[in-house]
C-alpha cells in the first residue's frame, strides 16, 4: 500500500499541484441588465447561474467527489486506485465509510480553490502524490463537471424565468384587455364626458389604467422573449483560461525550508552539547 498522505515529510511521495486559472464569463450574466426597472424579474435573473462564491461548495460536493470516485483514472499507462494513493485502506468495493474517509482526503487535501477579490480570476488547485500528469487529469476533470453543471443551471433558471414571465406576461394581457373595454364602454356610454368635471376625472383614471398595463405589458413581453432566447443559450459561466498541465516541480516536500530549519536545529543542538561540555569540564 502507497505512504500515507499524512505521514512525515521525510517518508512521503513526492506530491504534485496542478493549477486550472478561470475567469466568470460576464455574457452569460442571464442578461439581467436587461431586465429594465422590475425588482421580482430581477431577483430571479441573479440566481440564472451560481456565483463564484459557490464554486468551491460545488467542487466539494459529495455529488462531485462522487464523480471523481467513479472514474477510470491511469497514470503512467496503469489503472490507479484513489484510495491507495492517498493512504486510505478499503475494502473490494469500499464501504460507504470508507468512501466518505476518502471524500473528506480529497475535500481537505487534494482540492483547493481561490478568488482574487481584485481581478476576479480563479484557481483551482489538485495536489497529488507521485504523479504529475494525474493531478492535471483530475483538475481538468473537475472544471469540465462544473462547467456541465453550470450549464444544466442556467438552463434551468432560464426556463423557470420564461415560465414565470409567459404567465405573467398572460395575466397583464387579460388585465389589459379588460381596462381597455372599460374605457371603450365608458366612451360609448358618456361621449359628452369631457363637458363634466367628474366624467372627465372618471375618465383620465381608466386612461391612466389602460396605459400602464399596456405599458407592463410590453415591458414583459420584451423581457419573455429575451427569456425564450437565454434558456437556448448554451453558454458556461466560466471561461478556463489556463488548462491544467501536469506540474514540471514538486510542491511537497520543500526541501530547501527542511534543509534550512535541519541545519539550524543541528547548529543550535551542537552549541548544547558545546555547553554542557564546558560546563562538564568547569566541574
């Protein structure tokens, strides 16, 4: 069985990081620029994709992990057992105790992911033991499943946000048609209104009516057809721009720091037995 992922640095596997840097794609923003001045139209269109403050959540889900469980993975041309790699024993097939010891490896040791607040890049990070090119394999695994899921996502926020608006877009419309026969009835019924002060006021208030539904009305209607198309987009809300490849050095164990504090602690147990030499020899 492969060393413990966990053991001291001097018996450890030389452990590999590869590197995957992303950026949000701001045009599949599900187009809530777009969304004119309606706050609940809004509200919906800012979960369309997930931010990535929860990329992190996603990447170290259970469902996730789970994905990168299950699959195939080789190195050097040879079939390579995740739970071996990284120390955890298991049975043939593993028991759900097991896989979840080999879940939290890979959620606290293996995957890391960070923002910078100030460009907003993003990087993903897998390290590994032994193998440079498997922890670029996993790396790139990871972004493709993400990207599925953000995918999946947005298409499904985009056809709630459609559902949403045709039924509200229905309800306006019959809203509308009906102030508009109020103010047809009105007219018929009272063609001298604009000689009486209280017809006039009767009438500028059914006016106003029927102009702000139909006005909604188009709004919505605009804003349906912008959903129509943004559910048939097939757009990903990241952009990878660098690929994960198999690191060229080492990220554990460092060497140079181990050599440096080993050579302090030898020089300061050397001044000891100095001392209690002297010492020794004084007595």
């Amino acid at each position: 069985m492969a060393p413990s992922w966990s053991e001291p640095s001097f018996t450890i596997s030389a452990a590999h990081t590869a590197r995957s840097t992303l950026l949000p794609n701001l045009e599949s923003g599900n187009g809530a620029g777009l969304l004119g001045s309606f706050d609940f139209i809004r509200s919906l269109a800012s979960v369309s994709s997930p931010r990535e403050d929860f990329y992190e959540a996603i990447l170290t889900s259970d469902t996730m992990l789970d994905l990168v469980l299950e699959q195939p993975w080789t190195a050097d041309g040879q079939p390579i057992d995740l739970f071996e790699l990284l120390g955890v024993e298991a049975s043939t097939p593993a028991t759900a105790r097991q896989r979840e010891r080999l879940r939290q490896k890979l959620r606290h040791q293996v995957i890391s992911f960070s923002k910078d607040q100030l460009t907003s890049f993003m990087t993903l990070r897998v390290e590994l033991p032994r193998y440079p090119a498997l922890a670029a394999d996993v790396c790139n695994f990871l972004i493709e499943r993400l990207e599925d899921f953000n995918r999946r996502f947005h298409q499904e926020h985009s056809r709630q946000q459609r559902v949403f608006l045709a039924g509200r877009v229905a309800e306006l419309e019959a809203e509308m048609h009906a102030a508009e026969d109020s103010l047809s009835t009105f007219m018929e019924r009272n063609r001298g209104y604009a000689s009486s002060p209280q017809l006039t006021r009767e009438f500028n208030s059914l006016y106003r009516d029927s102009e702000a539904l139909g006005r909604t009305w188009l709004e919505l209607r605009s804003q349906y057809e912008l959903a129509r198309i943004e559910e048939h987009k097939n757009l990903s809300s990241i952009n990878v721009l660098d690929p994960a490849t198999p690191p060229v050095f080492r990220s554990k164990p460092q060497r140079a720091p181990m050599a440096l504090v080993g050579g302090l602690l030898g020089g300061l147990l050397g001044l000891i037995l100095a001392w209690r030499r002297d010492r020794q020899r004084a007595a």
